[in-house]
C-alpha cells in the first residue's frame, strides 16, 4: 500500500447507529417507509418492496431517522451459501431525501467529527470484495444465519487514502455507477411505455371501444386503426373483441419447461452455456450469469420470456443470448416470433400465477400442463406484428441500455481494485481512455 494511504479501524472514522425493532403489528399499508435488510445491497439501494410505519415514529423514534449520504450496512444475511445478494455486511449508501426509518439488523455508518472521509468513497471501499470477505470472516453464527454486532463491525479495519485520493476515486467510479443508473431509469421508462400500449391495446381494447364510441383511435395511423374491429362480443373470458379467440396458452405460444443437468456440469468458469435455474439469476429485464453448464439439456434462445415455474412463479425475465434453462425456469415465445408481444402478454398473466404461488403445499409452482391451459385471449396476427412495429424498438433500446451498463460494471469492477489499492491513482493515471 503506498505511503499515503492510512490502516485504521472502522470505529476511528465511524459512528454506528443500530436501527429499530419495530413489531410487526406496526407495519402498516402506507406512511413512513421502512428500510429493512432487503433492501440495502452492495452498494446500491433497493426501494421496490417497502414496508411502512405510522408517521408518529418519525417524532418517537428521531434517532433512527436516515439521513441522505449514510452508509447502510446490513447486519445478519448469510456467508457464502446462497446469493450474494444475501450475504451479511452489505454496504450501500442512502441518497434519498425523504424520510425513511431504519429497521433492526441495519446499521448506520456516518463519519465521526473531524473525520476526512468521503461517504461514497467508502460506499465503493466497503461494499468491494475485499471488505465483503472481511466481514463474512468475522461474522458470528447463529441458527445457521451470520451477524454482524457493532463492536465487530467498528473493530474491522481499514485502509485509505487521504481525501482529495478518496474523493477523485469517488468521482472516477461515481461517473460510471450515475451512468449505469441514468440507463436503469431509462430502460424502466421504456418497459412502462411498451406495457402501457400492450395494455391499451391487448386488456383494455381501447381502439375498438374508440371505434364503438365513434371516435378514432387514439395515437393510430389509418392502417393500424383498420386492424381493429368495431364492436366486443361476449366470451368465456368476458367481452373480446369481435373475431378475437378466448383460448390458452398453449395454442398461440411454443413453451419450453427448464430441465436440470447433473450437478457436476456446473461450472463458474464459462464452460458452456450461462445456465439460469430461477428467480435468483434474474435482473431487471435480462438475467445475471452466475453460473455456467457444459452439457446442457433444455435451451432458450434470444428474446424468449424466461419465466420463473418454481417459487416465486411467474417472474419474468428475458433471455439475451443462448442459454440453459434449470426446472425452474420455462421459456416462452410466440408462435410468430414476437418477442415483444410474448414478453408483455406473459407479464400480463402475473395474477394467474400468483394463484400457483398461493397453492403450493410448501413452495409454489407451475407445471406444463397447467402452464398451457392458463386463459389467453388471442388477436389476429396483424394486430399482433402492428404492436411488435411498436414495442420491438423500445425493447431493442432497452437491450442496448442493458448491454451498455453491462461494459460500464465490467469497466468499473475492474477499476475498483485497482484505485482501492492504490495501484492506480485517480488524479494522475489515465483512466477510462484519458487523464483523470
């Protein structure tokens, strides 16, 4: 470590604040959110599953207030079993401006008086690697869990550079993270637009009850306009557009149930295909590789809707190459090949698998036959290639979004060993092509 840098502990630059046990007849449907250990991942937050509390506790319980710029650091998760997502000692930081409270289990790391840090450069410094196998290591066991006490956490050393160091390498990483995030909010705004229109067209008929009120379809050229009919006809699955099917599944999309080869085809090394067993392996839109196998047995091709059949069901995601799909994991295209169609009709079948969710004895899940025979309205096909003229470039943006910030996490997990250890110098290097 060069002669700059400083070995500390923890506790020499951090105060911990421990969050609060709140009951669970406290939790309510809305009010105060609620950051639990699910949601603080390694070095990023997740606010998609909140829990909420009365605002009295922002009075009675000021002290477990979160503040925009704390480290959040989780107490109890797992060791190496499992994803790391669940591994204890996860440190992202907190940039929200409304109020949250801090749950039990969750810590609070905020600079000591005087201290020379830079919150986010130890956002990156401790939610690194290295530092998640430090506290890993000197976790307790209880129960089969890992925890983390604050006299652990405070006693866990560390090292650093001196602040002008700490805050060029916290701009270097810091650019490349905003652009990752500026391209997720992109892509969700994206995806909204794309199942927005699927939803006009395909659940709520918008056009043909256009047409039946005598107006003319909302936002449609003339020839799409005319795909659509003028009236809705009683069904089995309610009224429909007149000409449009009530069936199932199985009779407007080809489905491939996952299998799972022997264990010892597995690999970490990239021998073979990425292999996606479920849910855990799945991102935003495209899956995670994590793990690979050489002698795989069931495939899904790019633009197949990949969809979780073992607990959760119904997740979905969407195959961005050629992969090999685990049983918990079913692939699903149209027969005409609409990718776009296929991966937003699937999204639309959600409450039908919530119900093989609620019935599974100890974990849900979906077989073939039930899968198929799942209701499923069914257009013309022209109607189904007018939406993919619509949807598909939104989705190919989308793709190129996730493909992008894929070689920006490559680009900045390479660079952050480096400028941790002080192998590379943000403000003298060349890094990212020029001088930083």
């Amino acid at each position: 470590m060069p002669g700059e840098w400083k070995t500390s502990r923890i506790g020499d630059c951090f105060d911990l604040v421990n969050g609060y046990a709140f009951k669970s007849d406290e939790f309510i449907e809305s009010g105060i959110p609620v950051i639990k250990i699910k949601n603080v991942k390694a070095n990023r937050m997740l606010f998609d599953d909140l829990s909420y509390v009365a605002h009295e506790f922002l009075k009675t319980r000021a002290d477990k207030v979160v503040q925009k710029g704390d480290l959040l650091i989780t107490m109890s998760g797992n060791r190496f079993d499992g994803s790391p997502d669940t591994w204890v000692g996860k440190v992202a930081q907190f940039n929200e401006s409304r109020p949250f409270l801090l749950n039990q289990r969750v810590g609070i790391l905020r600079p000591k008086k005087g201290a020379e840090v830079d919150r986010r450069f130890f956002s990156f410094s401790l939610s690194s690697h290295f530092y998640q196998t430090e506290f890993i290591s000197i976790a307790t066991s209880s129960g089969g869990q890992a925890n983390l006490s604050p006299s652990q956490i405070l006693g866990a050393p560390i090292e650093y550079p001196l602040l002008p160091e700490q805050i060029a390498i916290a701009s270097v990483l810091g650019a490349l993270d905003d652009k990752i995030e500026l391209n997720r909010r992109m892509n969700a705004t994206l995806e909204a637009m794309a199942r927005a229109l699927f939803q006009s067209w395909f659940v709520d008929f918008d056009p043909v009850r256009a047409k039946l009120d005598g107006r003319p379809p909302a936002a449609l050229d003339q020839a799409t306009a005319a795909f659509f009919p003028e009236h809705l006809e009683d069904s089995p699955l309610g009224h429909i557009p007149k000409g449009w099917k009530a069936g199932t599944v199985i009779e407007g999309f080809n489905l491939t149930m996952g299998q799972s080869p022997p264990g010892d085809t597995y690999n970490e090394e990239g021998n073979g295909l990425p292999f996606y067993q479920g849910r855990t392996d799945f991102g935003f839109r495209f899956p995670t590789r994590r793990i690979y196998c050489s002698a795989p047995t069931r495939y899904a091709k790019p633009g197949d809707t990949l969809v979780s059949v073992r607990a959760p069901v119904g997740d979905i995601n969407m195959a961005i190459e050629e992969c090999s799909i685990g049983r918990g994991v079913a692939a699903v295209r149209h027969k005409s090949g609409a990718t776009s169609f296929t991966y937003h009709s699937i999204a639309n079948l959600y409450p039908d698998f919530a119900r093989f969710e609620a019935e599974g004895t100890v974990f849900g899940s979906i077989n073939k036959d039930s899968f198929e025979k799942l209701p499923f309205v069914i257009p013309p096909t022209e109607i189904i290639a007018a939406y993919e003229r619509q949807a598909g470039p939104l989705d190919e943006q989308i793709r190129a979004l996730e493909n992008q910030s894929r070689t920006l996490a490559t680009l900045r997990d390479t660079l952050l060993p480096k400028l941790l250890s002080g192998e590379l110098h943000a403000g003298t290097e060349k890094i990212m092509g020029g001088s930083a």
